[in-house]
C-alpha cells in the first residue's frame, strides 16, 4: 500500500524528534528558566524572590558591567577591522593564479585553528610572560641592543631605556594581547571562507570589468566585493557573535581573573563571576539577556544592511 | 477478501514506514529501560576532593573505615573549579552530590550566600562543641569555614606563613637573619645583596619576591599587619585606614628607588628557574609551599631557610596565613552520621597529622598532636631546620579570616586597587609611604564601594529585609 504525505510528515517529524527533545530540554528551557531567574534576585541555593527590572537597572549603574561591555566591544572592533581585513588579504593573495603551493601556505594559516584556545592560551602567557616570556627576550636582546642611547630622536632613547625584559605585556596591554593572539587563531580560519568565496567568482565578470578599463581597485570594488557579500556577511556575523561571546581565552590568560583593573574582563566573564564566582544566578541571567539582545539586534542591524545593499 | 485484522495492520504501516516504526519502538524501548533501571550508588561513603596529594594520604584511613564498619569511601579526585560548579550545581538543585565534600576556601563564599538554613552543608556546630572540638582545634583555623556564628566545616589545617630566605646566599654574605625583626630591618640588612652583576643598570637580585599583581601575597601582607577585608559580622572593610596605610607601604617596596621586590611567577617553570637561580632573596611561604618546593625544585635543598616573617612594627605579627580546606557534609548525604564519624577520626588522627606534615609539609589544626616528634625532625631541603615547629609556634598566632561569599570579589577589588595605585605612582613618580597613602585610600573606598554594591543586593548579609 502506498504511502501518502502525511505519512511522510510523521516520519519526518520522528526523525526530527531526538534533536528537538534535546533541543527543548538543554535550550529551551534553560532559556525560559534563565529569563525567570533574570527577574529573581539569588542568592545561594534555595532562596530566591522576584524583583522584576531591579537587576537590569543595577547593570545599567553597574561599572564592572561598562566596563566588561567597553573591553568586549574593544575586542570585538579590533576582530572586526584588523582580523577580517586581514583574512580577506591572505585570501586574495593565495587566490593570486599560479601561485604555487596554495595548498601548503592554506593549511599554514590555518594550522592555529587545529590547535585548543586553552592551549593557545597557555602558550600565549608564556610567551608574553616578563622576564622569561620569548617576547620580551626578544626586544630586550633586538631593540635594547640596536638602538641607539644617544640618539637625536627622543622616541629611540625612550625606547632605548625600557627595561624590555621586564615589560607587563598582560598588566598594561591586555585587550590589544587579546585581540593579536585571536588574530593568530582566527585569521587563517576566515581567510578559507575568503577564499573559497573567492574562488567561485565569475570570472567572466572581472575579465569583462578589466576590459572596460577597470583597474584592480575598482575591479575589488564593484565585482570581488558584491560577489563576496554573502560568504562576508555570515563570517562578519560569525565573528560577531564569537568576539560578543569571548571567555576561554582571557579566561585562562589572565588566571581566572578579569586582568589587572578588569582590563581583560568581557561580557562573560562577568556573568561567570556574577553566577558562579558570587553564587548571583539572576544577576548573571540578566547579563546573559543583555548579551543575547546585543547579538540578536546585531544579527537584525546586520540582516538590515544587506538586505538594503541587495535592494 | 481482506480480515479486520489486515487492514488494522495496514493502517498502522500506513502511518509509518516499517524502519521509523524499529526506530519508535527501540526509542521507546530504551526510554523506558533507563526510566526503570534503578540509579546504582555505590555502597558506603563518596567523597569529593580536589587533592590527589590528599586523597593519596586519605588511603589508610578509607581502610581501617572499611574495616572497621563494613563500608567503602569512594574517592573522587575532582579539580577545583568543576568541584566548586558540581557542588554548587547540586546544591542549587536540590540533588544529591557526595556525602562528604573537602573544599578549598575560595570555593565555599557562594555556598555561603543565602539564609542559613538554605547552606548546603550540615551545620557542624553543635556537633563540634558538643564533642568538645573547639578547644582541641586550632580556634582561627575555624574562621574561614563560619558564617553568622555557625561552622559548616572541619577545618583541615592551619596554614601559617614564614619566610623562606636563600641561606646559602645571605649566610656566604655573612649575614646573620636574627637581627632582622621587622620589614624595615629586613630591607635595610639584605639590601646590600640587591647587586646589578652584568652592569645593566638593573639589578639581577632583589630582595622579596611580591608584587602589586600577586593577589595571595596581597592578602598574606594585608593580614599579616593588622589589615582585613570583611569583619567577623560579614562587613566589608577594604577601605580601611589600616589597610590604605598598609598597602601603600607593601607597594612602595615595588616602586621607584625603594624597589627591592621581584615578580616571580610561583606557579610556572619560568618563575621556578627564576627562584633557583637567586633571582629573590626570600619568599612568602605557607606550610603547603614546603612540600611543592620539595618537589618542584629539589635543586634548592640545603640552600633555602625558614624565619618569622618580618613584622610591620617592632612587637608586631610575625607570621600570616594562606590558603586552607575543611571537609563539609552535604545535607543530600544518605548517612549523615556516618559522614561526620569518618571526617573527624579522620582529621583528628595522629596519623594523619603524621602523613600531612611527611608528605606536604603542612601541620594540623588539631593542637593536641603539635608535640608529636616528628615535628622536630630536622628537613635536609630547609638545611636541617625543623620546619615542622616553625610553623607550630607560629600557628596559634596566624589573623583570623571571616568567610564572606564575597571575599573573592573583594580580593579581586584589592588587587585593582593595588595594580591602579602602582601604574599611578610609577607615571607621577611617586613612591613612599607618605606619597601612595592618598592614592590607596581613594583606591581602596572605591574598591569597598564596589564590593558592597554587590552585597547590598543580597537582603542576608545587607540585612535588608
């Protein structure tokens, strides 16, 4: 007997089944629940009590939370304009034609994404470590030795007389430390999506544009640029949303702190502090709730702008 | 022609295709096997530890338990921060966890959060003074496990601190320690030491291994002078004059011309070559550190030395505390009783005690075992001295510390406080006492502000309701 399209349905939605359980009860409720807790105030376990807006108003006069919102929004500029750019750059120059060993230099620079961010992390605090750290060893012996004292420019003998060895990288430039190692791990990462977006223009349309007189800027302009858009448009929203949601790395970095003076405390860290660290379950619900508005208006301001663009 | 029974079964292969109907009915079969299969908990004790070195000492006793009653503890070596998550996690949902549970002290401050009767561990106070334990433990080593008059845990050690100083180093110079009785002693006596051998103009020795950075060592000093962060009634004191006047005596030792301080990393291999190759002088060292240095950088046995610490003032506290751990009984335990039976004989017994000190360094809290023999032996690493009654005789003298659920938050506060003042002072070369006191009071009422905007949200240590 043959089968009609309900019967399609329902075995369709038994196969869906197993994830939408799961989905419902590791997602959905949780999510429910955390949009309860953010209107309770907790404190330990078994007490807790409505308070309605009261913990988003103490975010709102919360320093600690401007400033995990101002270093996090810092980190994720600095994603946002050096590391895709750069991502794209790397793409275009494998994608030049009859460059040889493309294959080789793609899994260079993506080599860095094989590797654990816990492990990135450790690395990364021995090598800006002061005194021992390769970094400092270096300036110390390169810029300490080169430089001249005497020099006629104030800039060379300051830089002349920095103890190099002993310099505070992850004390006085934690955001920039972040933003460089994330650079590291993420720049080959996107460049493949670049490059593979590349890859699939037309290149009857470049060849038409250098025809017509187009140099390459204006070719990078008005053809790689709109033929990209989509693949850019889900890596710049994917780096959104990993940069808003920034943890491990400044987690592990920085031993379990927000850094000297919070300089490394991101939106999530907070709420780690907040939930785990002081047992506030409803103020780290609230913090998450704020984050998950900022991707969502993110995500819709982004989805504006394309859909504008492709008007 | 076809029967009733045909055309039922042709419905029912109708509404599924025969392989989604294997994959319902083993969904349904597997669901209900482990809806049904009974949950298997282990018989006798679990306990939940974040100390391999302590689970390993814990051996004998989980033995003669067994022997003696008939039942097994489990032993769970669990790392601190998925311990403190998993205990919290039970406690927060009302599920069982272990029935006994040895935590570090940064662990317990949000299990200390809410009402009393809402703690997840057994309140241990009755039971303690009742078995006549206050007088034979160490009373501050209570402190960090009691909150508004009531003990959640049995304290498992001590943890006095002393300064460990290179002997073979300072003894070469000829310089005899016993003269040194305060900071200002200790500075004006090795500074001789602090030399700049390669003629960078740096030197490549200094004098104590602190720095505004070191979040423990912060502590250690702020205690160790009379310092505190929170009262015995729960308030925050960050802000205090004698903590303004303290920090900014500690920080001026980082700073300017005075600098006779090193940042040596305790934790990482850099930092360790740094310590073997003289890099400090001395170190701020907990009884807990003896065995890690032991371990860790044999290299240094008959050159290192423990003394006092150094006091703030002439007459003043020559020893301080770091660290610590107590063994707590959630209330989820299936046997409460036998819990508390195990963790007492197995924190008052001299073996333990014995085996604490062997293999870590670290000694009781149990005041009736300080005249065992085995602390007077002499330590080849610490050139033949008798660690293990340095430490006692400074035990009973180590600053109390009131638990808080927000003495993480309000360490971490005093951490901003110090690293601000330091980068203000190095940018406007300040560096005394007199010139940082400004500067660490404004850091350090800020820092109480903050803490206590965080505390004032919770109605059972504001009192707001």
């Amino acid at each position: 007997m043959a089968r009609g399209p309900a019967s399609a349905n329902r075995t369709a939605y038994l196969f869906l089944a197993p994830f939408l359980v799961l989905f419902a009860v590791f997602t959905v409720y949780p999510l429910i629940l955390s949009a309860v807790l953010a209107v309770q105030q907790t404190h330990g376990p078994g007490f807790a009590r409505f308070v309605g807006m009261d913990n988003f108003v103490a975010l709102a006069a919360d320093p600690l939370f401007h400033k995990a919102v101002r270093n996090t929004i810092v980190y994720t500029l600095g994603s946002m304009f050096i590391q895709l750019p750069l991502a794209l750059g790397l793409a275009m120059l494998l994608n030049q034609p009859g460059l040889k060993g493309r294959g080789f230099y793609r899994l260079i620079f993506f080599s860095p994404q094989l590797m654990g961010l816990v492990f990135v992390a450790m690395l990364a605090a021995l090598i800006f470590e002061k005194r021992s750290g390769l970094l400092n060893q270096a300036l110390q012996g390169l810029v300490g030795g080169v430089l001249d004292p005497e020099s006629a420019f104030p800039w060379v003998r300051v830089l002349h007389d920095v103890v190099w060895l002993d310099f505070p990288w992850l004390q006085t430039f934690v955001m920039p430390m972040l933003i460089l190692i994330s650079l590291w791990m993420y720049v080959g990462y996107n460049m493949v999506y670049f490059l593979a977006a590349l890859q699939n223009i037309d290149k009857s349309l470049v060849e038409a544009c250098a025809v017509d007189g187009a140099g390459p800027a204006l070719r990078f302009w008005h053809v790689t640029i709109p033929s990209i858009r989509p693949v850019a448009s889900f890596v710049v929203l994917l780096s959104l949303i990993g940069s808003l949601q920034l943890f491990e790395l400044p987690y592990i970095l920085l031993d379990q702190t927000g850094g000297p003076q919070n300089r490394g405390l991101t939106i999530v860290m907070y709420l780690y502090q907040s939930g785990f660290e002081t047992g506030d379950l409803g103020y780290a619900s609230a913090i998450g709730w704020v984050l998950a508005l900022m991707l969502v208006a993110l995500a819709l301001g982004q989805i504006f702008l394309m859909r504008r663009e492709e008007r | 022609m076809s029967t009733s029974r045909d055309r039922i079964g042709a419905l029912w292969m109708s509404a599924l295709s025969p392989g989604a109907w294997i994959i319902a009915l083993l969904a349904v079969v597997s669901g209900v096997v482990v809806l049904v299969m009974p949950v298997r908990r282990s018989p006798g004790l679990e306990l939940w530890m974040f100390s391999p070195e302590h689970a390993s000492m814990y051996k004998p006793a989980t033995q003669a338990w067994k022997e003696q009653t008939g039942q097994p503890v489990n032993i769970s070596v669990i790392g601190i921060p998925a311990l403190s998550r998993r205990v919290m996690g039970g406690f927060f949902a009302g599920v069982e966890t272990s029935d006994l549970v040895e935590c570090e002290r940064q662990m317990v401050g949000p299990m200390f959060a809410g009402p009393l009767e809402s703690v997840g561990f057994v309140d241990l106070t009755d039971r303690i003074e009742a078995e006549g334990l206050m007088g034979r433990i160490n009373p501050p080593s209570f402190t960090p496990w009691t909150t508004r008059g009531r003990i959640f845990g049995l304290p498992h050690d001590v943890h006095p601190v002393l300064l460990a100083y290179r002997s073979d180093i300072i003894e070469a110079a000829g310089i005899d320690v016993s003269q040194i009785e305060t900071w200002a002693d200790f500075e004006r006596v090795l500074r001789p030491l602090m030399t700049d051998k390669n003629g960078d103009g740096q030197p490549d020795r200094y004098l104590l291994s602190f720095w505004e950075t070191h979040l423990d060592s912060l502590e250690v000093l702020l205690l160790q002078g009379g310092g505190a962060m929170f009262t015995m009634d729960g308030e925050c004191v960050l802000g205090s004059e004698r903590n303004a006047e303290l920090l900014a005596e500690v920080l001026s030792w980082c700073l300017g011309e005075r600098r006779f301080c090193a940042d040596i990393n305790e934790w990482t291999n850099a930092g360790h070559a740094q310590t073997i190759e003289g890099y400090a002088l001395a170190f701020l060292m907990p009884d807990w550190m003896c065995g890690i240095w032991m371990e860790q950088m044999p290299q240094l046995s008959g050159k290192v030395k423990l003394m006092p610490m150094p006091a703030f003032e002439p007459g003043g506290l020559r020893t301080s505390v770091r660290g610590g751990s107590m063994m707590g009984i959630p209330k989820t335990s299936e046997d409460v009783e036998a819990a508390w039976s195990f963790a007492r004989d197995l924190y008052l017994s001299p073996e333990l005690s014995r085996r604490l000190f062997e293999t870590n360094g670290i000694i009781t809290p149990v005041k009736e075992h300080w005249s065992l023999p085995f602390f007077d032996e002499p330590q080849a690493f610490f050139s033949g001295q008798a660690t293990g009654r340095l430490f006692i005789e400074q035990a009973p003298n180590v600053p109390a510390r009131p638990a808080s659920p927000y003495y993480r938050t309000a360490l971490l506060r005093l951490q901003d406080a110090a690293v601000g003042v330091a980068e203000k002072a190095r940018s406007t070369g300040k560096s005394t006492p007199e010139e940082l006191l400004p500067l660490t009071r404004e850091a350090l009422e800020q820092a109480q502000a903050s803490v206590e905007r965080q505390m004032e949200r919770n109605v059972f240590i504001s009192g707001g309701e």
